[in-house]
C-alpha cells in the first residue's frame, strides 16, 4: 500500500465547509474526483471498509461550525452520503476491472497451456500465479454434460467449490474449454481427479469424465488433455456405459486403431459377409458384443439382448455360416472379437470404410 488512507480525503473538508455555507450539492468535477480517489485507493490495496471509515472519521473531525441547525446539518450529510457513494463506486468500478483483467489473464494462460502455445518457460512462471507447478507431473480429467459450460456456469461453481472444500489449496485448477469442464491436478493425487469425476457427474445429472495419464512438464499437461478427450470420442464410439473413463485402461484401443486400413480391412473380410444376413449387419453385430460382453455365456447374453438362449444360438449359428468364424471356437473367437470392437471404432456398418 503505497499511500496513506489520508491521500483519498483530499478536498473533502474543504467540501464539507462549502455545502454548510451555501446548502449546495456536489457538482460533476467533484463526484468525479471522488470516483477517481477509490479508483485509486482500490488499487493499492486498501480495502472498502476501512476508507468508508476513514471518511467517518473525518466528517466527525471537520464537522464544519455552521451546521448546527437542523437545514445545514441536513445538506452536510446529504453531501457526505454523494462523497461517499461516488468513492465506492470509484472504488468497485476498479475492482470490476481488476476482475476482468484476471479472468482475461487465467482465460489466455488456460487457452496457452491445453493447447501447447507460448515459451514454456514462460508458461511454467504464468503457472505459479495460478498454483501450478509445471515442473511437476500432471493429469487432466474432462467432463463433458447435456449442455456447455462456462467459467461462470453454476455448474462450474458447484463442483469448483466442491473441490476447494474438500482439498482446499492442493494446487488444482479447474476450468471450462469448448464447452467442458476441466481439471487440472498434481498426477500423484488420484482421489482429486476421482472426486472431481464424481462431482461432475452429480452437477452435469449424468456426464462422462475421462481422465488422461499423469505427464510431466508443461507440455505434460497438453499430452493428458487431448489424451482425455480422444478418450472421450472413444467411449462415444465404442458405446461404453460407463460414466468414468480412464486412459490407461483403453490404451489397447489407439493400438488397434493406429493402422486405420489394416483395421478396415480386417472388419470387412471377418465381418463383411454379415451384411448378407436378413436385416443386415448390425443386428448380428449386436449379438457378437453382447456375446463377448457376457463371457460368452450364452444365457447371460441372450437375457441382455432379451432373446431365448435358443435364438440367441441361432444367431450365434447363422454368423458362423456366414463368416466362416465360429464365436464358440477359441481360436476364432479373438479375430472375431478384434473385428468387432475395430468397426465400432470405424463407426461401421452405419459408415462405409
């Protein structure tokens, strides 16, 4: 703090002495100069309550002789109560600008660290300022609800307080980007990211959270941000119900997937020929999923697809006959298996590959 309390009372007395002689109110030039001193007083850090006071304070000391009737003493207070109100408003139009500037700052520093921009250097000194420590490994989690969100969502606030509550100052930052909600925390403290999961989805009623693995680095955090949505788009296509997602448990998935017409074609000689059958492709497709899903036990597959275990076992028959794959046959079992998940990955038979 820069400048004693005094320095923002400066021509108050002397306004005070003038309305008590004339009843007169406080012009434009003066409410202005009153805004500009809490504009001022603001910026150095002094807070509201006690220059309000300081304002009370000299009222009582330079309370001025002529208002001891009833009139004068009326205009004296009408004009405190017009110095006082045009220095907080000075005052809260300063921090309104304060407030701006830093969610402009923590909005471009958030846009700088996901998507990989700035000197890293640098990024990493910007971080301090919002309790990272990018030298430090990181993981993400993103959510993602029937609606987008921004910082100021009530969403946000529900499941940022939620956090601070329960963890206080653990270095977590949460944010929005595209319309998700975002958590940024140290990637030795799973219980953060898993509580931010399960805040997320009572706040969102029901949205999906993947969580990327820890990286290290600032460019760690970037890593397990497009981690966690690549497996977000995953579990959308591979129909997943599950409404956490971890990246470590689907790693297997970008593997398959890395030799996108080695994959198609694997999806089209196995499967291919199902498109033959009576209703196409996806209704045989199903009963594969729902097979493998249920450890191929037929009478647990046939309950989720809500068929008797004797039409289930013809369908099981018919895919056999027209693939020349046997589902019940360990040996064919994993091609089949491995065809299946790729065209769901390859959004096939809905999409031509």
């Amino acid at each position: 703090m820069g400048e004693p309390q005094d320095a923002y009372l400066a021509g108050y007395a002397e306004i005070l002495a003038q309305v008590a002689g004339t009843g007169r109110r406080l012009n434009r030039d003066e409410l202005e100069e009153r805004r500009h001193l809490g504009e001022r007083a603001a910026e150095q850090g002094h807070t509201l309550r006690s220059l309000v006071r300081g304002h009370l304070d000299a009222t009582r000391a330079h309370w001025p002789a002529e208002a001891g009737d009833a009139g004068t003493a009326d205009s004296v207070l009408a004009a405190v109560g017009q110095a006082v109100d045009a220095f907080a408003e000075g005052y809260e139009r300063a921090q309104r600008h304060a407030v701006r500037q830093e969610e402009a700052a923590r909005r471009e520093f958030i846009d700088d660290l996901l998507y990989g921009r700035s000197d890293l250097g640098r990024l990493a000194e910007r971080a301090e300022r919002f309790g990272l420590v990018l030298s430090r490994a990181h993981a993400v989690a993103v959510a993602q609800g029937p609606e987008a969100y921004d910082d100021t969502s009530p969403v946000t606030r529900r499941v940022e307080t939620a956090l601070i509550s329960r963890f206080g100052d653990r270095r977590i930052l949460i944010a929005t980007k595209n319309g998700q909600l975002i958590c940024i925390a140290p990637g030795d403290q799973d219980d953060v990211l898993a509580y931010f999961a399960k805040q997320a989805y009572a706040a969102t009623e029901g949205s999906r959270v993947a969580v990327g693995r820890p990286q290290t680095g600032a460019g760690g955090v970037v890593h397990s941000y497009e981690e966690a949505l690549s497996t977000l788009e995953l579990a959308d296509r591979l129909e997943l119900d599950e409404p956490v997602v971890r990246a470590a448990d689907l790693l297997v998935y970008p593997v398959l997937t890395r030799d996108r017409q080695a994959m198609a074609d694997l999806v089209l000689s196995v499967l291919g020929p199902l498109r033959d059958a009576r209703g196409g492709a996806e209704p045989l497709l199903r009963t594969l999923e729902s097979y493998f899903d249920a450890g191929c036990t037929a009478a647990e597959a046939a309950r989720r697809l809500a068929l008797s275990v004797r039409a289930l076992t013809y369908r099981l028959e018919r895919i056999h006959h027209l693939t020349g794959a046997n589902p019940a046959d360990p040996v064919h079992r994993y091609t089949l298996q491995t065809a299946v998940i790729g065209a769901r990955l390859l959004g096939w038979p809905a999409q031509e590959i």
